[in-house]
C-alpha cells in the first residue's frame, strides 16, 4: 500500500483501512491527533470508522503539551 503521509511518500508491507490504523501504524494517540485525508479534516469521532486506500494523501498533526 502506498500513502503520501505528511508530504512524503510511504510504501507499507501491509494494507491499512482506516485513519485509525494509519494513526496506530505510526504512534500517534487519537486523542492528541488532528488528521486531513485528501485534504479534508477528519472528525476524529471518525478515525475508526474512515477508510484509505491506496494513493491517498494524509497529514497528521500531534498536539504536543509543554509549558
């Protein structure tokens, strides 16, 4: 499978259906995660329930806290 993450392109040994296994795959928790697939925002209400495939475009942001 292969997903341009993030404006680079990633090839993956295994198919992923969901933002939610896109976001498992490369660590990020959901709960800090605001994602763009193709260039819509995703409702992260929806991370397991919005599908990918193959080409798609996905840019993953993590909100990091700090003080």
């Amino acid at each position: 499978m292969k997903l341009r993450v993030n404006g680079e392109d990633r090839i993956l040994d295994k198919p992923l259906s969901t933002v939610g296994q896109v976001l498992d795959h490369f660590g990020v928790p959901w709960v800090r995660a605001a994602v763009e697939l193709n260039e819509d925002a995703v409702d992260p209400g929806l991370f397991d329930k919005t599908p990918v495939s193959d080409g798609d475009r996905i840019e993953i942001v993590s909100f990091v806290g700090g003080g």
